[in-house]
C-alpha cells in the first residue's frame, strides 16, 4: 500500500509540473490559478499520507515488534473509519468547501479562546 501512496503523490506532482508548463509565463491570475490547484494538491496528498501512514505503521508495529497479530478490530477501525475519511475529504478539496470548513473552525477557535481570555 505504500507503493500505491507513492504513485499517487508522484501522480499529483506531475500534475502540478504539467500544469506550471503548459502555462508558460504565467500571468498574475495564472499564477494565483496555480497556487490553489497547488494547495489543492497538498491537502489530497496530506489527507491520503494521515489516513494511511498511521495503517502502514500499525502493520509494521504488529509484524515486527510485536511479533504477533492485532486484534482484527484494529484493522477493522482503518477500513471502516480512517481509511474512508480520505475518500470523503477528496470532493471537498476539489470542490473548495474546504475553505468554507476552515473558516468555520477558525470562528468556533476564536470565539473559544476570546472566552477563555
């Protein structure tokens, strides 16, 4: 699975190369066109590296430090939880809702810490 991550990432580079080249000199709205499919980018491969990083660990830990097998629940938590998270997140990077989710978090934060403060 981890090769599969790797392609992926590598994919996603490649996109952002092949768009940067095919735009040439790029022009003030160009340029800010490629930030944000950039930043698009980060946050899919971000959100695929924290949904199955902690996986490929957990395997790791259980195969040679443990020496053992976990708990099929432990497998069942990433399959059934973690894992689909990043399939849910993907939309919302291409779509640009996330923008909408941090500035909504970002109000919950300020209003928490203008009450503690």
């Amino acid at each position: 699975s981890s090769g599969i991550n790797a392609e992926y990432g590598v994919t996603y580079i490649l996109i952002i190369l092949k768009e940067r080249n095919s735009r040439g000199q790029a022009t003030g709205e160009a340029n800010g066109t490629s930030t944000k499919l950039t930043l698009k980018v980060s946050l899919m491969i971000g959100s695929e590296l924290a949904c199955w990083v902690p996986l490929i660990l957990t395997s790791l830990y259980f195969q040679y430090v443990v020496k053992g097998s976990a708990s099929p629940m432990v497998f069942e938590v990433f399959g059934l939880v973690v894992i689909p998270i990043n399939s849910l997140l993907n939309p919302l990077f291409y779509s640009g809702l996330y923008k909408k989710g941090v500035s909504f978090i970002w109000r919950i934060w300020r209003k928490l810490v203008g009450f503690i403060m």
